[in-house]
C-alpha cells in the first residue's frame, strides 16, 4: 500500500470513529488529495466536498478568495491558503478542510517562492487552524506527491489534538 493511500485510510477512519466530514481545496496538488482519499472505499461516509481550483478566477468564485489577497500576496501563500480553506468550509458545511497551493515546477519559481514552495491551510468549523508552508525538492509528480502526503499526516496530526465537536 503506498504511503498516500495508507494515510488516507488512517484519515478516513479517523473521521469515520469522528463523525465528521472532509473538504479539500486544491490548486497545485488539482485533486490529488481528492483522489488519494476516494480510493478508500467508503470514503463517501466521511469525504463530499473537493474544489480544484487552479486558476485564481477560481479560487476567487469557488472559495471567496479576494481579489486584494491574490494580488497583494499571490496565490501561493498563507493568506489565500487560509482563505481557501475557510472557504471551502462554508460551501461544504464539512467539519474540516484542507487548502494547498503552490508551485510544482519545472517553471513558476521565483527567487522569493521557487519550485516546490508549497503552502498549506488546515481548519475546523470549531476553529481549529493552522497554516504553514514547505519546500520539496524533486519534479512535479514528486512535489505533489510530497504535498498529498504532507496534508494528510498534518490533518490526521490537527484532527487527533482536537476534542469531539458537541
């Protein structure tokens, strides 16, 4: 079993022992995650919700992503992370959701964010969040394989340190 699956399937059981629900909004990972977490059979009981939101129009429509954060901070950083996420929230009404976005490469870096700067944003609807970012070496299939497994061991992380929601 490969380690992304396996984490999905800790997740999963997780939120199934939980009762709560998952939303993912992804941009550089474009449903990865999403995809990692339906290969779990039964998924349906904990997962609804995935938005794959490449563009920044998207971010904006979909996740209520605004147009100041996009344009004063770009879309791979903690603010529009952070906005994702709460997003994707309200849309889903899931108890918890997952935002990355970042930059997979070959080309997009800069000297201030280059390839394989990958931003992540994990709430609650009880308030539990936390944002943080990370720097993965190697191709695109390889950042985005980094970036799927690092957002779900952080969930399952974020979500064990959490009391059930009343």
């Amino acid at each position: 079993m490969s380690a992304e699956m396996e984490l999905a399937r800790q997740l999963g059981e997780l939120l199934f022992d939980r009762g709560e629900c998952l939303t993912l909004a992804e941009s550089c990972t474009a449903g990865r995650i999403a995809g990692a977490v339906t290969d779990i059979a039964g998924s349906s009981a904990w997962f609804g919700y995935g938005f794959v939101t490449y563009s920044n129009e998207a971010k904006q429509q979909m996740l209520g992503v605004r147009a100041e954060t996009l344009a004063e901070d770009g879309a791979v950083s903690e603010r529009t992370v952070r906005e994702m996420a709460a997003g994707a929230l309200q849309c889903s009404g899931a108890d918890w959701a997952v935002a990355v976005s970042g930059i997979a490469g070959p080309a997009g870096g800069s000297v201030a964010k280059p390839v394989g700067t990958v931003w992540f944003a994990l709430a609650g609807s009880q308030g539990a969040a936390e944002a943080f970012v990370c720097h993965f070496s190697g191709d695109r299939l390889e950042v985005r394989r980094q970036a799927v497994e690092t957002a779900l061991s952080r969930l399952i992380q974020l979500i064990g340190r959490q009391p059930l929601s009343a």
